[in-house]
C-alpha cells in the first residue's frame, strides 16, 4: 500500500489541525502552542506561512471561523476550529502515516550514494568528524530525554525518543562502515582507493562506447 495523496500535503497543515483538535484558537494562539508543546522539534514550522496554511485548510472546509476577538485596541483575531471534515482529515492523515512507511529522503543518503567521488581516506576523516557529533547528541539527548520524564508524561515525548533512537541507529551504523574501510573489509575498496591514485577504473566500471 502507498499513501494517499491529500489535498493538503504539508506536514504544517496537520500540526495545525492536530493543535485545533485541542480547541479553537487563533493563528497567533496556533503558533504559540505548537512552539510551547516542542512541536518545531518533529515538523519544520514556517511561521510566516502558518497563515496561508490556516487559509488553505479554511478553503478546502478543514477549518471554519468560529468567533472574531477584539480587545481594546488591539486588531481583531478570527479564531478556527475544526470542522467535521476536518477531524476526518487529520484521523485518516494520521493513520496512514503512523500504519504505512513512505520513502523518504534523508540528504545523508544522497551524500552516501555520491561518496565514491571522494578518496576512501577522505571519508573516513569525514565519518569520524561525523560520528564524532553524532555521539554528542546521542549523550546530550539522553540527558535532555531523562529531565523531561521528570515533567511530562511519557505520551508527550514518543516522538523526541524516536529521534534519540534513530541518531543511535545512525552513529551504530557508521561506526561499523568507518571500521570496513579502515580495516579494508568493504568490498572493492582497494579498487575505490586504487581509482583516485591513478585515475584508473576498473574494467567493469568503465564507460563503453
């Protein structure tokens, strides 16, 4: 199964239902919340934009203005709420992401596919540099992850644990491809290392007319 193109694809858009699921608030109420709650942590938030996408989702009747503020002197502020449309959106949105994995991808994994353009010896000091920052933060998020336990319920944090996790994963992952290159294990690394030497490619890599 692959998921579903939506007539809102931005990852904000859900954020912003998902907040709205809470109660009816005002795009600036929007904005405060999903900043106080971390959520700029797990979603790349524009605020600018925060705006349009509330003005999209009003446009497709996800959302629908539910009172005008005023207070004193201060601008009117249109509060939205969810409409019922809405809540099916963000419950249909949600479960085909949390059920179906999608492809995603990682500028890391385009610099890995591209790396042969680098000598091997390169790579390695970059891959050190790199798991070097990455250990860092695997330290540093265990400690920031065992403060917010003291809190906020475990609920509120799945999604820093998840993170936290997947740096782990990564540094795991370099710290054994650093070890095949260095120790010579990779298959064909002689060759990769050979080819920036020499400028030679091997027989079944060369470009034939």
């Amino acid at each position: 199964m692959v998921l579903k193109r939506r007539k809102l694809g931005n990852p904000l858009a859900l954020a912003v239902m998902a907040t709205l699921w809470q109660k009816p608030m005002h795009p600036y109420e929007i904005a405060q919340t999903l900043r106080r709650q971390g959520k700029d942590a797990s979603t790349k938030i524009n605020y600018g934009s925060l705006y349009t996408v509330v003005q999209n989702l009003e446009k497709h009747a996800f959302v629908e203005v539910t009172d005008v503020e005023r207070q004193g002197n201060r601008p009117e502020r249109t509060v939205y709420g969810l409409t019922d449309a809405g809540r099916e959106e963000l419950a249909e949105w949600l479960s085909d992401l949390i059920a179906l994995p999608a492809k995603e991808y990682p500028i890391f994994e385009t610099a890995l596919s591209l790396m042969g353009a680098l000598h091997p010896d390169e790579v390695v000091r970059l891959l050190r540099e790199r798991l070097s920052a990455l250990e860092v933060q695997v330290a540093s998020g265990r400690g920031a992850l065992e403060k917010l336990y003291e809190t906020l319920p475990r609920l509120f944090l799945v999604e820093t644990e998840y993170q936290l996790h997947m740096t782990a994963a990564q540094a795991e992952w370099v710290r054994g491809f650093l070890a095949e290159i260095e120790e010579g294990t990779l298959p064909r690394v002689d060759e990769w290392r050979h080819y920036h030497e020499t400028g030679e490619l091997p027989p079944d890599l060369t470009p034939t007319t």
